[in-house]
C-alpha cells in the first residue's frame, strides 16, 4: 500500500509544476531576442559592408572618368624629353665655346657624358584588369640628375606643380614602385645624385 505524499512535497511539486512554463517562456524569449539581435547585426553589417562597396565603386568610377582621357606616350613626350644637368652643361659648353680658353680634355669628356645623360624608360610585361591595364616603366640605366632635375621629373610623373615646373596634358595614373638617390662626388660640391627610378603605367578601358 503506498504511503500518502506529505502535504510540503506536494506544494513544494505544484510550486515547480507552475514555475516551469514561465521559466520557459523567459528562456524562449531571450532564446528569440538572441537570435534577432543577431540577425540585426547581421543586417547591420551587411548594409555597411554595401555601402563601403557603393563608395568603392563610385570612387573606381570616378578615377576611371578621370583618366579616361589620357596620352599613351606621354612619358616619351613628357618624361624622356626631359634636359637634365642644364645648369653644369651650360657652363661646361660655355668653356667649350671660348675661344679665349684652352682646350681642356676632361672638360670635353664631362660635355659628352652629359649630353648622353637622360631620361630612358623601356615598358614590361602588360597586366590586365577588368578596368585597366597596368605597364611597368623602368629606366633602362641610372642618371645623374640636381634638384631642379628632381623637381621637374616628379612634376611630370606625380602630375603636381612643382614650384615652376608642371606636369604635361593627358596624364596617365603613375605609381613610383622604386626611387633611389645616391649622392654623387662633385668638384664644386654640387648636390648631384645618381637616380634610378620603376614606375607603374596604369591605362584605364
């Protein structure tokens, strides 16, 4: 014969019996509100992620408008026609052309080094992107170049004014991937540096 629950078990089990559905709507709601906090960041992040990409491509859009409109041989005309060492040159021909003074050898093999010193690029192997064409431009020896040299090439190749220097019409985007000085010992203390310069032609469809 089974004995009879004592009154406390028995209150204490319909106390339970009453908690538990209220302890499962909670744990259902917070379960639910979990799962669409995580759904709004979701959203959230997508949304922002579409934005950054729509900021993206508009901006590509407008570089692409921008140089749409550019001179292919624009270093040929713009970058090697460059004269560089104007400054030792003149004075160097100057000595040269005086008749007054003698003959000086070391004079006229400085005047030659100098007039076969400029600007020579030689193009690489073509890359090609959905929306452009990337042409690596690298100069084919060093060359000796002052300040004003500096000033004038970057002026060109960066597409910024330089104090008077300006870079020419229809630039492409160029990108410097190596720029290196070495700093050349000169007679007259001079600032002359060696350059060697790698650029990156990019042309856009």
């Amino acid at each position: 014969m089974s004995e009879a629950l004592p009154q406390s078990r028995v209150v204490t089990y319909i106390m339970i019996a009453g908690v538990l559905p209220v302890l499962y709507m909670i744990y259902s709601h917070s379960s639910t509100q979990t799962r669409l906090d995580r759904t709004d960041t979701r959203i959230s992040t997508l949304q922002q992620s579409a934005y950054l990409n729509e900021k993206k491509q508009a901006a590509n859009r407008q570089v692409r408008e921008f140089y749409k409109e550019t001179d292919r041989f624009y270093i040929d005309k713009n970058v090697e026609s460059l004269s560089l060492m104007e400054e030792e040159t003149g004075k160097l021909q100057a000595i040269v052309d005086n008749k007054n003074i003698a003959p000086d050898p070391r004079i006229s093999r400085r005047l030659d080094q100098l007039k076969k010193n400029s600007l020579e690029f030689s193009e690489g192997s073509v890359q090609t992107y959905t929306f452009f064409k990337e042409i690596p431009a690298n100069l084919t020896k060093p060359v000796e170049v002052d300040i004003n040299d500096l000033r004038k090439i970057l002026a060109q190749v960066e597409g910024v004014s330089i104090g008077d220097y300006k870079p020419g019409p229809d630039r492409p985007q160029m990108l410097i991937t190596d720029f290196k000085l070495d700093r050349k010992r000169s007679a007259n203390q001079a600032r002359i540096y060696s350059l060697t310069m790698k650029l990156i032609k990019r042309e856009f469809f």
